[in-house]
C-alpha cells in the first residue's frame, strides 16, 4: 500500500535532483553520515576556543606548532594503517576511536585538579580530529559511489556539512551554560559512535541498491595504500596537489591571523575591573 506514495517521492525527487530512484537510500543515509560529523566538530571546536580565550598568543602559538607535529605523525600512521587494514573496517575504526579519545577527555577533565594540561591536549587533538572527519568521510563516498553516481549525489551528500555546521553551533549555544563545557564533550564522544553502523549499512547498500559489485571489493576484500609516506611523496611531485597545498598554505595564514584577533577580543580588557 506504500508503494505508489514511495514511487511518486521518488519521481519527484528524481525530477529535482537527477537522483535515481536506487541512490536515494545511499544518498540521504551519506547525508546524516556527514551531517552528524560535523555538528559533533562544532560542538567541539567552540569548547576548544573557548580554553584558547585565557592562553596568550605565545602559548597558542606553540601549541599549534605542537599541531603541525602531531599531525604528520598520525597521518603517517594513518597511511600506515591504510596499507595494511581492509577499509571497510578501517573507516569505522578511525570514528570510533576518536569517540574513546573524547570520551577520555571528559574523564581526565572530571578526575583532575589543575586541568591545564588536559586543556591544552585536548586543544590540539581536536585540531589534529579536523583533518580526519570530512577526509575519511569524502574517501569512503569516493569508494561507495562510482564516478558518474558522485556526479549526481554528492551535491546533495554535500550540503549535510553545511547542515551540520549549521545546527552544530547551535547546541553550546543553547546548552554550554546549563550543562557546561564538559558535558559537550561527552555528547560529541557519543555523536561520533553513530556513523559507525552507517559504514556498514552502507556498504551492503553499495551492492543491494548501487549495484557495485564490481567495485565491492575496493571496500571488502582488497587492502589499500602502500608506505607511511607515499602520500607526502604524491603532494610533492603532483603539480595539482601542490598547487592545492600552496593555496591551503596561504587561506590559512590569513584565517590564523582573523583567529588570533577573534581570540583576543574574548580576552579581558586590562582595563576592566
């Protein structure tokens, strides 16, 4: 009795998005995939500015350098792992122990006295989480979709990050002042546990309604990757890759200064009693 109200949702879904009737479940599943990424990273990233608001621009400095380490070592660890782990079981990985690393936090930040160091840890592993919730997302889409599928979903799968970067906010706002920071964390932590069944529900929809068998095992069966470092040797000699770093390099020295003004106006005036 459903039938025919499913059939005309998706002629009209079809007519205004060029999705096929068989890429809606993939698509809007993709959708909440990435939409609960993101609203789980701006519910974090507001806690993590807000610890920088009582740090001088020397001690943001350095902890973003401390960054910079950090991350080319766990990416490296990454490749690493992309060598030697089949994907389908890495991508669910990746998002479930950055849910223990949080849910860490909120213990160690519970548990100790002076939380400084807690604090400051935590600033920079949410900037190394960063580069690894949309890039995971975006390379196991690339994976589940073939070419000329991508062409039609993933503007739709897209627009979930702008969602979640939208609603995300919107939580610490309402909430940060009832159940404090802490608590954020925790919910972020549990957020984050949700895309994990999404991988796999996911992955038997590549073969039950794509129809990419063909493609299955790239995610089943076939392991990825070769050394730790082949990624790095890739950015270097690719004209292209460079070219996207070197604009990268320069859209963030000017958002790192916007960030360090923004930073310094939740400061107290020296001037306030």
């Amino acid at each position: 009795m459903t039938t025919e109200p499913q059939n005309v949702f998706s002629r009209v879904f079809k007519a205004t998005s060029r999705l096929e009737p068989n890429e809606l479940k993939a698509t809007f599943v993709s959708f909440a995939f990435v939409f609960i990424l993101m609203a789980a990273y701006y519910i974090l990233r507001p806690v993590r500015d807000a610890m920088a608001s009582d740090w001088s621009d020397a001690e943001v400095s350095f902890l973003w350098t401390l960054n910079l380490i950090i991350s080319i070592g766990i990416v490296a660890l990454y490749g690493y792992a992309v060598a030697r782990i089949r994907f389908q079981y890495l991508v669910p990985s990746v998002y479930g122990f950055f849910s223990a690393s949080f849910i860490i936090f909120f213990l160690a930040a519970s548990a100790v006295g002076d939380r400084t160091l807690v604090d400051k840890s935590f600033y920079v592993w949410v900037s190394v989480f960063s580069l690894f919730h949309l890039s995971v997302f975006w390379s196991f889409m690339a994976d589940l979709f073939t070419k000329e599928q991508a062409k039609r979903v993933f503007a739709v799968v897209a627009a979930g990050t702008s969602a979640g970067a939208l609603v995300g906010p919107w939580v610490p706002t309402f909430f940060a002042g009832l159940i404090g920071n802490d608590i954020l964390m925790l919910i972020a932590a549990i957020m984050l546990v949700l895309p994990v069944p999404l991988v796999f529900y996911l992955g038997r929809l590549k073969s039950t309604d794509l129809h990419n068998e063909a493609a299955q095992s790239n995610l089943a069966a076939v392991r990825i990757g070769g050394n730790p470092f082949a990624g790095y040797k890739l950015f270097i000699v690719n004209p292209y890759l460079l070219a996207i770093g070197v604009f990268i390099l320069l859209y963030t020295m000017i958002g790192s200064f916007i960030y360090f003004e923004q930073k310094n106006l939740l400061e107290k005036s020296p001037f306030q009693k």
